[in-house]
C-alpha cells in the first residue's frame, strides 16, 4: 500500500490513465510538482513495476513514461480516488477551516 | 487528496468501516502501526472531518473512533485501493526483487 499511498504517486499515476506522457507534460499536468519529485516518484513507481520508460531513438530523443499492465490495474481505484478528491475536498477545507475558527473564538474567550 | 494519501490514514479509515472502534482496537487491526503515530492519524482525521470521537460517560471511560458522514463517502474507494493491494501486492514485491535481483548480476559483470 505505501508505494501508491502518496500523493505525487497517485496524482501520476492518475495522469497516466489517459497514455503515456513526457516528462514536461507530466509536470505540467500534476499541478504544482517540482521537475526533482515527479523524477523521483517516476523511479518509485519503476521500481515498483507499475510505470515503464520508453525511450525513442529520434533526434532529439524523446522519452515517455507509461502505465505498464500492472499499473493499470490502479486505473478504476486511482479514479475512484480522484473523484472523491474532486467531489469532497471542499467539504474536507469548509470542515478545517471552521473548526480552525471555532478554536480561536475559544482561544479568544479564554480566562486570561 | 493529501489527507488521504498515506499509508496509516488509508488503513486506519479501511479499519473504520466496519464501525467505530477503540484505539487499542485500531493498534492491533492495522499491523504495525505504533499508538503514537496511530493518534497522530486519528487527530489528522478528525480536523479533516473525516472521523469523529465519541467518549461515553462511563467507569471506566470508553472512547472510540468513528466515521463521519464525510468519512463514509470514502468507503468504497478505500475498499477498492485495499482490495487492489491484497491482490497486487505480491506482483509487486515479485517485481521489485526480479528488478534487484538483475541489478545485482549487472553489477557482478560490470568489469573491475
């Protein structure tokens, strides 16, 4: 469970769903993640078997990351997940955000 | 999708599905997880909305964890990530030790 029990493995894998990317794309599509992480969550997910690298003998070379068939097992539960994402986090923010407030009006009332 | 993207929440919220549960209850469900990281889990919940505490007014005291309405839109997500990773995890593994394993012989020919 660790190797997909974070959140740059899941936001790639997720961006992997619809085929394989380059590098640049895969930081463009993730939303805020540094060239060195999406590099190193890449490696993990090598590692673990569940994204390979293909690299094309052209000039320039081009190199993509793909879902091998053990990843794509992740597909439905990453997208289940994404869409839980999509739908609730707002309502996880509201939640935060109020009880963050309800701690500084008792903060506020307390004896000094 | 933070919140939900580590290992210990994913199990601690996998654990909470059958129903509200005890914190010792929880430390021997979730194989491995320490109290201490495991209460860390429960608070990151909690201020997330995703659980909620209720003590009963009883002697000795009983306080167990529960979901919320919000933790419960997670159900069927959770299930499915666990479901995938009985049934993954040991290609996984395989894969890592195949990949390790051909690293080593790599490295054995490499010339000195």
């Amino acid at each position: 469970m660790e190797i997909i029990a974070s959140k740059w493995s899941m936001v790639t894998l997720f961006a992997l769903t619809d085929g394989p990317l380059r590098h640049g794309e895969l930081v463009e599509l993730s939303g805020g993640i540094s060239r060195k992480v999406l590099t190193q969550t890449l490696r993990r997910l090598q590692a673990n078997g569940l994204v390979e690298r293909h690299a094309y003998a052209e000039a320039p070379p081009r190199v993509e990351y793909g879902l091998t068939d053990l990843g794509r097992t992740l597909e439905e539960p990453i997208r289940m997940l994404t869409a839980w994402a999509r739908e609730n986090g707002e309502a996880v923010v509201t939640f935060r955000e109020a009880a963050e407030a309800a701690r500084t009006i008792e903060a506020d009332q307390a004896p000094r």
